[in-house]
C-alpha cells in the first residue's frame, strides 16, 4: 500500500501534503484490497511517537487498537483509503480495546505439584520467581530441567500493560493476526540446546 499511494501522489491522484500526516501499512492484493501484514504493533508505536496517525489493513484492526492513545484508521481497499485523502469519504477508527477486557484464556495450566521430588530445585524455582532472578539449571539429559523450567512463567504474575504490549510486538512480527486469548500470558520457549544463533534471532548472508 504504501508504495501505491506514493505513485498515486507522484501522478497528482492524490495531496502530497496530506501524507505528512499519516503512515501507511498493509500489503496490496492484485483486486486493490489490502491484506494484513507482520509487525502492527510496533508500526503503530513508532507512528504515534512520531505524532502521525496510521491507516492499515482491516485485518490488523484489533491489533492495532492494543496501543492506547494511537489514532489509527483502518480500510479494506486502495479505494477506501484513496477516497478517504481527497476527503470523499471517512475511514473506521480502530477502537481501543482495553487491555484487562481482552480474553484471557492460558494455552496451558503448570505448576509445580505434579512433579515429584525435585524439592530443591523447586525451592530455587519459586524463589527466583518472587525475587525476579535469574537461574540456571544444570544436569544430564532426562532429569526434569525442561519440566521445571517451563513451570516458572505460571508462577509469575500476571504481564503488566507495558511487558504485554512490548511481548505481543515481538509476536506481531512473526503474526498477522494476534491470539486474544492468550496474548497476556508469559511466554515460555524451550528451543534445542544445538540451536545456533541464527536459528535463535534470524539473520543471514553478508554481502
């Protein structure tokens, strides 16, 4: 979309000055309506820091009304957002949806009393999860470290506002479309101890 209406501005379809105001996300489909794209949240942060308001993809609208204080418009078609800039028309505004109202659903329930035995490592669990510290688990292969590790984002409290937005961008990334019922729970990732860098963060050749 926003390659589209650069070439619309170029060509005088529409006012240039008017896109000083506004940026633009969402990927253009041949038929001209938008679809929804990767990343929303953090586009829609760095649009407000920038004092500009945002128009995108209908698809993302829910995901987009996570950031509060954001003005954000949403459209279904090139059309709609074309008519919208030569003021024919109005676009929606996304709704903010109040972070506590969203559905909370966990994927997973844990805790620690299915496991057996372990009390120590148990003990250093719960203590790192008051104190907020950091722990590292040690043994050979089969001994519970995994298991008891995954256990510790369920004996944490509840995200705050600010740790569930800053977690759901990092999910927008990889997401079109957020899962409301369980984007306020702390994530868990468990990824294969001969994972390499690249395997963990991305990344690619150098040129």
């Amino acid at each position: 979309m926003p390659i589209a209406i650069g070439i619309l501005a170029a060509s005088g379809q529409i006012d240039s000055d008017l896109l000083t105001q506004f940026e633009f996300l969402g990927e253009l489909a041949l038929t001209g309506h938008l679809r929804g794209v990767h990343g929303t949240i953090p586009a829609v942060i760095s649009a407000d820091k920038a004092k500009r308001q945002m128009i995108l993809a209908k698809q993302n609208a829910n995901e987009a009304s996570l950031v509060s204080n954001a003005t954000t418009y949403f459209a279904g078609s090139l059309l709609e957002v074309v008519n919208m800039l030569n003021k024919r028309d109005k676009l929606p505004i996304c709704q903010h949806i109040s972070q506590h109202s969203a559905e909370i659903r966990p994927l997973v329930s844990r805790d620690l009393t299915d496991i057996i035995g372990q009390q120590h490592a148990k003990r250093a669990l719960m203590i790192a999860a008051a104190g907020q510290h950091n722990l590292l688990f040690l043994g050979p292969p089969g001994t519970g470290k995994t298991m008891l590790a995954s256990r510790l984002a369920d004996l944490l409290p509840e995200m705050t506002d600010e740790e569930a937005i800053e977690t759901a961008s990092v999910t927008s990334l990889v997401q079109n479309e957020l899962n409301f019922q369980n984007w306020k729970q702390r994530p868990f990732r468990s990824p294969h101890h001969s994972a390499s860098m690249v395997a963990l963060v991305g990344g690619g050749c150098e040129n």
